[in-house]
C-alpha cells in the first residue's frame, strides 16, 4: 500500500510582532504585512523582546522592552540543517562534555566577542552537532540575558535547533530564545509573563503563551505554568488556544500529553487538533517515553466514530512519527504492533 503524504510541513513560522515604546509605556503590535501560517514544526510566536530587566523590588516591577524589528524566518535555518521535517524524538542519553574548542573557535576567542557573536556562533555549531557547543552556551547563558537581540539570524538559528533531533540542541535554543527576550529564569518574569497572558492585547498575550512554556522548560515553576496553560486550552478564542497548544508542548511536562490528546480530539477548531496531534507526535520537548504514553490513545482515535477523515489521519502520522514505524493507513495493522510489543515487554 503506497504511504500516504505527510500531512503537516516544517517550520512553523509565528505571528511576528512590532514593538512601540510610548510615554505610556511598551506595547506589541502585529506587523500587518506578516501573518502567521499553520505550517508544522516549532518556533514562538517570534516576539522580539530584549532587554526585559527582572524588577529588581516593587519600585522597579515594570519590565522594559527595547525597540526592535521582527524579521521572517525560516530560510536561513533549513540551510543551516538541510531538513527540519524529520525531527524525530529519538533522543541520545547524556552526552560526556566535549572540547572547549568549538567548530574553529576556542574559549578565549570567545570571550574576546560579544554576547551577541558568541551566542549566534555557539548556537549554529550546536544545530550543526559540533563538539562542545552545547556545553558552552549553558556555561555561558545565564550571562547574555540583556544583551542579545532578538535578530534574523538568532531567529533562524532558534527555529533550527527547535527542530533538531537532538534534545540537547533544543534545550540551547529554549535558553538562547530566553536570553533574546531578556526573560531571567525567576519568579519576577514568570510574575511577568503570567499578566501579559491575560492581556487584552491578542499579540501580547499569545507570545506569552510561547513564553511561559519555554520558562517551565527550564524548571520555572513548571507544574504551575502548565496548568496555567492547560486552562488556556479552553480559551474562546481559536489563536489563543493554537498557541496554548505549542506552550504546552515546550514544557515537556507529564501532564500535558494527556491535556493534548483531549485537545486534539475534543477541540473545534482543525488548527488546534493539528497542533495538538503534531506536539504528540515530534514538535516540543517531550522525550520519547513520554511520546509512547500517548500511543494507547491515538490507536484509538485511528477508528473513532465521532472524528473526521482528517483528525484520524493525524492520529496515525502520529503513531509513524512516535513509534518510527510506517505501517499502513489500518487501525487493526496497527494495533497489532502494539499488542506484539506490550507483549515481547512482558
């Protein structure tokens, strides 16, 4: 039986926003000449926040925006990885620290530049699998928040490693994405974050959705952050719900995959089941073991009644990109498989 095509492409490119500073402070504004597609793949809604200063007390609890300019993304990182439609979860275990020798640069040639070059440099060798690299930018990104700009290149580079087969690469480009938007992994920007989710501004607040799951990425307050997401999930508003979605899935949090499955069964609208199904199935930062747990599920949405042709379809992709297996289009030809390894793990 000829497989059919694959149903969602790469890479995601986000809604990408303005910022205007005015006497009243800072505020997000759609740039109307760039408008969000419902490509597949992983990348935030492309907010150029820098130089966010956590508040230091209560006189300073105001974070300051910088004026900056999105750019379209994309291009520059499918050059950087050739393919980033095969980003399967086959994540490698821990990885030995390498050189401190980084693809032509060593440690002193990198402290010799700015944070900007260095964190550009390191992360496009990390996409690129170099020795060392990785390790670098986590000895190194606590010192760049503040002083990297959100740029065409960060945000090509951010969008490769987002959708590297490497979970290492991914976790560089969650940790490079924060130091970009300012955003110091504590309480005073999650504080931060959690207000700009209820804005009533719409660009403010789905960025902050993306946000969120990147901070929860990196253990801040994840558990909370991802119940603050999930409540999201039932947000009347279809883009809020998409991009609840994609925050869910950067936190790599256990409850989540359950929260996804009902989303993309339960959910009205086809581009929020799609991306819950494609967040299952390899985009965020779930490992494969907890990419498995979702498989009971998903063969039971293979013949669900009460779901369209569609939603089934990408519940058995789904199935393809988590287990690696290319079976037919057959409910019966897949629950076979999995009966076989329930049992060969008995």
């Amino acid at each position: 039986m000829k497989e059919p095509p694959r149903i969602w492409a790469s890479p995601l490119l986000s809604p990408l926003l303005l910022h205007e500073v005015s006497e009243e402070g800072p505020r997000l504004v759609t740039d109307p000449r760039l408008q969000p597609t419902p490509d597949y793949g992983t990348l935030g809604p492309g907010s150029d926040i820098a130089g966010l200063d956590p508040p230091q007390g209560p006189a300073k609890s105001t974070l300051r925006f910088a004026q900056l300019i999105a750019a379209v993304v994309g291009m520059v990182a499918a050059l950087i990885v050739g393919t980033l439609s095969k980003a399967h979860p086959t994540w490698p275990g821990s990885v030995p620290a390498r050189s401190a020798r980084v693809g032509g640069h060593d440690s002193g040639q990198l402290d010799g530049m700015k944070p900007q070059k260095q964190a550009e440099i390191l992360l496009e060798r990390a996409v690129a699998h170099s020795d060392g690299a990785v390790e670098q930018i986590s000895a190194r990104v606590d010192r760049w928040s503040g002083k990297v700009e959100w740029n065409p290149q960060i945000a090509s580079l951010t969008t490769a490693a987002l959708n590297s087969n490497d979970m290492r690469v991914r976790e560089s480009g969650v940790e490079v994405e924060l130091a970009a938007y300012g955003l110091a992994k504590n309480s005073a920007s999650l504080k931060y974050l959690l207000n700009a989710v209820n804005s009533p501004d719409h660009a403010q607040k789905i960025w902050a959705l993306w946000a969120l799951g990147l901070m929860a990425n990196r253990g801040v307050e994840t558990s909370r952050v991802a119940n603050v997401l999930m409540s999201h999930l039932r947000d009347p508003d279809e883009d809020s719900r998409r991009w609840a979605v994609e925050g869910l899935a950067l936190t790599g949090a256990d409850g989540a995959i359950p929260a996804l499955l009902a989303t993309m069964h339960d959910d009205a609208s086809p581009v929020a089941r799609e991306r819950a199904a494609c967040s299952l199935a390899e985009s965020g930062m779930f490992t494969s073991e907890q990419r498995m747990r979702a498989v009971p599920q998903l063969l039971a949405y293979t013949d669900d009644p009460s779901l369209d042709g569609r939603t089934q379809g990408w519940a058995f992709q789904a199935l393809g990109d988590i287990t690696q297996q290319r079976l037919p289009r057959d409910s019966a030809a897949w629950r076979s498989w999995y009966q076989q390894q329930v049992g060969a793990g008995q």
